[in-house]
C-alpha cells in the first residue's frame, strides 16, 4: 500500500487514474500544465474502438468498452458515450485484403465483426455513405463518445471522491531520493509523493528521460475538422484501411474528420498557433471527407485543429511500473488510440500505483522492449 500519489497529466489517463485511486480511498494529487483535455484527450476525434488493433491491445481494449457502457451511471455524467459500430471502408479492391485480416484478426479475439461486400448492406446500415466503395468492415460493438465530458466526468467524479486537482501548473521534473521516487517539482515548490505516474503524453520523455528511461516517441501531427450541427446522418464511426482517414458524427450532430498524419518538427513545445494544420492539411481532410460522404460538401465549416500523437516505434503503449526506481508508474506512448483505453488505463495505472501489480495483461507494454527492438517503426493507425 503506498501513501501520496501524484499524478502528472490531466488528459484521460490521468484522470481516470485519479477516480480509480480517489474511489479507493488513496489521497491523489494530479497536476496539469494547462487545462484538462487540453491535449490529446481534447484533439482527439474519441472513438472507442476494439476493431483493428493490435493483438496484445485487444483484450484492454475489450474491457475497455465493457466499461464505457456503465461509465455515466459510474460517474454520474453524461459522457455521450454511443456504441452504433465502426465501418472501415475499402474505398478501392486493393483494400479489400487488409480489411478483410482487421475482420479476421479481431474474430479472432472473439470480437463479433462482419465483412460487407455489398453497397445494399453497407447503406443499410449507413445510408449517408459514399457507394463508391469496395466493402466495409463492420464491429457493432465499437461506438465513440464525447472526449471533454468524459475526461471532465472522470475529474469531477475523481475531485467528489477527495481527489486534488490542479490545473496550470507544470511539473518541472520528478525529485528522487537514492533509488526512490520522493516528488515533483513545480514553479511552486516540491510536492512530495511516494509514488508518482506520469501520464503526460507526448512530454512524458521529457520527464522521464532524466530518470534514466528512454521513451522513444515519433511525434506525428494530425489535422482535424468540426462541422455545424447537422441533421442525424451517420451512427457508425468510420475508418479505412491504411488508417488515414476517420470520422464520426457527435451526439450534437457535428461532424468531427481527421485525414493524414505528418511528422512534427517543430520542437519540443507545442503553443496553439504552432500545432494548427496548414491549408493543405484542411483541403485534404475536407477532399477525403466528402468522398466518404458526399452530403458533407453542403456543409458549414466551424472548427479546425491540429492534434499531436505520441506514437512509439510499435504503436503500442507503455504501462508499467519499472523496477528500478521505486514509486515510478508509467503510462504514455498511446500511438493514437488511448482515448478508448481511458477506463481501462485508469484501473492499470491505479493497480500499479497501491499494489505495485494489476490483474490485467500489461507484459507486452513494458518500456524496455524498445532497447532491443529492430525492424521498422509501425505506421500510424488512426482510424477512430
Ligand atoms: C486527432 C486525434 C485523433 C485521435 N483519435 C482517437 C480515437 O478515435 N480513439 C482513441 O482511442 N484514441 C484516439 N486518439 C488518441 C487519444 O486521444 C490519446 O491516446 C489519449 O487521449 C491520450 O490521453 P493521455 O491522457 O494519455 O494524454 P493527453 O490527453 O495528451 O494528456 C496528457 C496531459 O499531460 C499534461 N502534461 C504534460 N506534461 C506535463 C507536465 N510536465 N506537468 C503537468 N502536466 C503535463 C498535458 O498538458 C496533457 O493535458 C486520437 C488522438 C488525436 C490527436
């Protein structure tokens, strides 16, 4: 049993982190930089998604979704959590293989998922698509949901259970004592802790590589658009095959799209000119929308940002508490699909925290498998 956690980070992760410990009775601090869901967790487009991933991710993901669909009663919110599928579309035949192995691979793990080759079947479910399309794959238990309310519904619920939390206020590094975790430093001073997670996103390598841990992250900037409200047109959350499109209509009728990923070279830092798509960026993910749906071309614009990812080399995350330095928990390097994860991360991270080990299947997500890692970098999968 450990005594005062500190959390670093006040997107999803580390404030479901905080209503797992604060629910349990453990005095929690978490400490933000900025706002909550200021980040990833704000950028994101929120799909919550076990179709398409990874192997080892899936039994997270899995339970994961089990969660979400009790998380307003849990929280006593409305996260706008909605679970109508997710479509992932061959737009040519030359799609079709690796969709058709998304459906396979997550049949597999017992996931109920179909393979529609015919428009008719696609339109019945999802009458607003493109019929130029060569097939879709189809996870019914897949859904989305609403990333600020969920993220602010874990911190209210966390704050009512007696949990602390700051905002504007950045740790400037992580204090340790010998072989042990004593705090973190802020502008304000120290707050000591015994045990500290860091669930910082993309600056977790800042904070951790001082401790010896090398995080390895490609940072990858992603442009994103919101529409108007528009009438009810599309349920499912959409995808394609080389994950460089998706898009979902919000409970508030908005559609939110995202197409293409670069690298980010634009330093350490990000500020909110710095991380905005370029022209091109929007015109391709307006070009790659309104091909999926063609009634979006009619649409008002009302937003555009750019989200930054923590992508590590193989797309995986890291959920660990290292043995080396005691009261260090680590949970960073989501690779752009953390958001569903949320529930899930929490409980880990709140396990790894108090008892130093969680039931859940983390030994695929340890930070030291990227010290021995060869092969290429995994490409970037963002598809809701
Ligand atoms: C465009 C886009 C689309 C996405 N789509 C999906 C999707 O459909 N489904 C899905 O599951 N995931 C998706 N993701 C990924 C998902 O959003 C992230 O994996 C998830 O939100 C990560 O949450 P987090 O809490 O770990 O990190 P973040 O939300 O980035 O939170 C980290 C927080 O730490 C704070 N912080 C950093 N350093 C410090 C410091 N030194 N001191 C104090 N605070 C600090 C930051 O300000 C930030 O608020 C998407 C991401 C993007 C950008």
């Amino acid at each position: 049993m450990s005594g005062k956690i500190v959390i670093i980070g006040g997107g999803i992760s580390g404030c479901a982190t905080a209503y797992e410990l604060a629910r349990n009775g453990i005095a929690v601090t978490l400490l933000e930089r900025g706002d909550l869901h200021s980040m990833a967790s704000g950028w994101t487009l929120a799909g919550v998604r076990q179709s398409g991933r990874h192997p080892a991710e899936l039994p997270l993901a899995a339970a994961a979704v089990a969660r979400w669909s009790d998380l307003n009663d849990e929280l006593e919110a409305d996260t706008e959590y909605r679970r109508h599928g997710n479509l992932r579309m061959a737009l040519t035949e030359s799609d079709v293989p690796k969709i058709k192995e998304v459906v396979e691979e997550t049949k597999a793990a017992g996931i109920e998922i179909t393979y529609l080759d015919s428009i008719a079947d696609i339109h019945a479910i999802a009458p607003a698509l493109t019929s130029d399309i060569a097939g879709a794959s189809f996870c019914p238990s897949d859904g989305h949901a609403n990333p600020a309310k969920s993220v602010q519904a874990f911190a209210n619920a966390a704050i009512r259970q007696g949990a602390y939390i700051r905002t504007g206020v950045e740790v400037l590094r992580i204090v340790t004592e010998g072989e042990r975790v004593t705090g973190v430093e802020t502008a304000d001073g120290v707050v000591g802790a015994d045990v500290v997670v860091v669930a910082a996103g993309i600056y977790s390598p800042l904070l951790l590589k001082p401790l010896g841990y090398d995080l390895p992250l490609d940072i990858r900037h992603v442009p994103a658009i919101q529409t108007v409200p528009a009438p009810p047109m599309l349920d499912q959350v959409l995808g394609v095959a080389a994950g460089t499109f998706a898009g979902r209509q919000q409970v508030d009728g908005r559609f939110r799209l995202t197409a293409g990923s670069s690298p980010w070279n634009a330093g350490d830092r990000h500020d909110p000119f710095n991380v905005q798509p370029t022209l091109a960026q929007v015109q391709e993910t307006l070009a790659f929308s309104i091909r999926a749906i063609p009634a979006l071309e009619k649409l008002r614009l009302a937003q555009v940002w750019g989200g930054l990812l923590d992508q590590t080399p193989d797309a995986l995350p890291v959920l660990q508490r290292p043995s080396g330095l005691e009261g260090l928990v680590i949970g960073a390097g989501f690779s752009g699909h953390g958001f569903c994860l949320g529930p899930i991360t929490g409980q880990i991270l709140a396990d790894l925290a108090v008892h130093g080990s969680t039931e859940l299947p983390i030994d695929p997500f340890r930070i030291e498998r990227f010290a021995t890692r060869t092969g290429n970098p995994e490409a970037l999968t963002l598809h809701g």
